[in-house]
C-alpha cells in the first residue's frame, strides 16, 4: 500500500513538472524601487550564449501598475556582444488600449505585459551579451513601472 500511493505521489509530480515546463533559455527581472524609473536608471541583464546555430526570440517584460500615467510606454534597447559590438533600438510597449483599459494580465494594480522585441534571431557569437533597457519617455521620473525584464526563448523554428 505504501508503494501504490509512493507511486501515485511520483506520478503526480511528473505531471505536473512535465506542465510546467517552459522553452524559456533565459528569464531576468529587475525591481524597481518605489514603482518609479528614473531616467537615469539602466536595467541591465547578463546572458550567457552556448548555442550560435539554435534560432531563439526575445522579449521584453513589463510590470506596471494601474498608476501608470500614458498609454505606452518607449523603452531604449542596448545589446552588447561579447566582442564588444553594440546595437541600440527603441521599442513601443503599449500597456493600455485607445479607452485606457489595460492591455496586460492581472487583477487589482499589477499587470503583467510581454512584449516581442525580434523573433527568429541567432546570436553572432558564444559568449555573455549584456542587455539593456531604459525608459525613454521624456521625463526624468516615471511613476508606475514596478519590473522590467529580458526574456529569451527558444523559437518554433527550430
């Protein structure tokens, strides 16, 4: 009897750690302190890439709360390679409709957003790569931006 439910106890884990399973390679967040982003304020990520040939998307992820001031919100994006190499891009996260309704999932203040920043892509080089984001919305302090954060995901293309 001990066995059967030692058994049934082990077969449950497996389900659901096998539903849990996620393609993600990398996934990093950062606090920000008092729900506010200086404009100051780099959020920055360490990603160590073993894999040049493997076809990866990236994305980035947004914690606002239901204080935050405009529709969107513009994010500058700095890549550095390994070899030094940089390449900066700005992209436009919309975290509320055109009626104001917010766009991420959650309940009560928080709202969790992801946004697609390139799919598709391999990296040039093994090797760390540091990522960056900044808010870019013209002014100094943005209130309601609580994390900020990188994803990388293995593609469908692969």
């Amino acid at each position: 009897m001990a066995k059967l439910k030692l058994l049934v106890v082990a077969a449950i884990a497996i389900v659901i750690c096998s539903a849990c399973s996620d393609n993600y390679v990398y996934n990093g967040y950062v606090t920000l302190p008092g729900e506010q982003w200086h404009a100051d304020s780099v959020a920055t990520f360490q990603i160590l890439v073993s894999d040049t040939m493997t076809y990866y998307n990236l994305y980035v992820n947004v914690r606002n709360t239901t204080d935050y001031p405009f529709q969107n919100l513009y994010l500058f994006i700095d890549i550095i390679a390994p070899n030094g190499a940089s390449v900066r891009d700005t992209l436009e996260c919309y975290l509320a409709d055109n009626h104001g309704a917010w766009l991420g999932k959650g309940r009560g203040k928080l709202r969790d957003n992801r946004f697609l920043y390139r799919d598709n892509v391999r990296f040039g080089a093994e090797g760390d790569y540091t990522v960056t984001l900044q808010q870019a919305m013209r002014v100094d302090q943005l209130n309601g931006v609580s994390e900020v954060g990188f994803r990388v995901e293995l593609s469908n293309q692969n």
